[in-house]
C-alpha cells in the first residue's frame, strides 16, 4: 500500500512558500531599500535655499573678516540663489557639494562666492581660501539638512534661536548645546521663484 500525503498538506506546503517569496519580493521592492533616495537637489541649477521654519532665503553681508551667509531679513523673502556642484573626492569624506552664492564680482576681491565654513560662521571666500570639505545632503522627507566634516565630525548650517535678533548663518556640531537649532532647508528652482515672483506670487 502506498503512503500517500493528504492533499490538503500538500496545498498548505505550497501556499506557505508561495506566502515567503511574495514577503521577499515586496521587501526588496520596498522604497528606501533597494537605492538611496535622490538628492533634493541638481549639481548646476540655481536654487534658493529655503530655512523652512523660518520661511526665509540665504543671502551675504559684511562683517568683520569678511564677507559672510546670513538669511534674509524677513519671511518671504528668498535673498540670493545658490549652485551645487558636484565633488567627487577620494576617501570616505570625499563626495559632496561645492555650494557657491549666486552674486556680482566683489571689487577688488575677486569672486569670492564658496560657502565655507569659518569657525563658527559660514563665510563667503575663494576656494583657494576654504578649507574645501565638500557639503553632504541629508535628506528630511522633503526637506534636507546641509552638513560638513570637519575635525572629525560632522557641522550642520544651524540659526540662531531669536532669527530676528541675530540672522547669521552658524555651523554647528550635533554635541554643542548653543541654543542653535538645526536649519531643514527647501530647494526652491530659481526660475521658477523668479517667475513667480514676477506674477506677484511665491511658490510654496
């Protein structure tokens, strides 16, 4: 006499590992597993960079030592349009972001536009003068933080906690407790704010 599985033990063999290798397939289809989200922006399009708290852009004014990154005087107002450009360096702190503000020759400076971290301050300066660590995305759903290495670790563009008091823009370590917060920033495409603009509007 032959022994002969129930069928119904047979179906539920084949419905469990039918069950596995559809959980398989959805876990590696899954976002955020299979690659790395896009950066929020494009190495050569000017952007205006956006504190979204804040609602408020970046632009540069004068200060003792030199030109430096400060945000706009009130909300809505984006101020100056910044470009990315790539850096793909060697080692692990290599690849990033050259920032640089878009704005007019300095007279008898040169174009001194690189954002580059200035102890503290982030300043305007040539890249023969920066200490050239690139900048490093980090995504926040759809808004990003922007942060630097430096002296082994890493510094995030931070504000002040009274913005209207003090406008400067400050970088800032994960382990200093300062009163600066962390800036999430939007990527505003600068033709499409300045079109905007021009039909009395702001994009959101």
């Amino acid at each position: 006499m032959k022994n002969v599985l129930p069928r119904p033990r047979i179906a539920r063999r084949l419905s469990v590992a039918a069950a596995g290798c559809a959980a398989l397939m959805a876990l590696s289809a899954a976002p955020g597993t299979a690659s790395a989200a896009p950066d929020p922006v494009t190495a050569g399009i000017p952007y205006y960079l956006v504190a979204a708290e804040f609602d408020r852009g970046l632009t540069s004014g004068k200060g003792s030592g030199g030109d430096f990154v400060r945000f706009a005087d009130r909300a809505g107002q984006y101020g100056q349009s910044l470009t990315f450009e790539k850096k793909n360096g060697g080692g692990p702190y290599g690849a990033g972001y050259v920032i640089r503000m878009n704005r007019p020759a300095q007279p008898g400076r040169g174009n001194e536009n690189t954002l580059c971290h200035g102890y503290g301050r982030i300043a305007l300066t040539s890249d023969a003068n920066c200490r050239m660590n690139p900048w490093v995305v980090e995504a926040k759903g759809d808004r990003f933080l922007l942060k630097t290495r430096w002296d082994g670790e890493y510094l995030y563009l931070a504000a002040s906690g009274a913005i209207d008091g003090d406008k400067a823009l400050y970088a800032k370590s994960r382990y200093a407790d300062d009163g600066r917060r962390f800036v999430e920033f939007k990527a505003v495409p600068a033709d499409q704010a300045d079109e905007a603009a021009g039909a009395g509007v702001r994009p959101s």
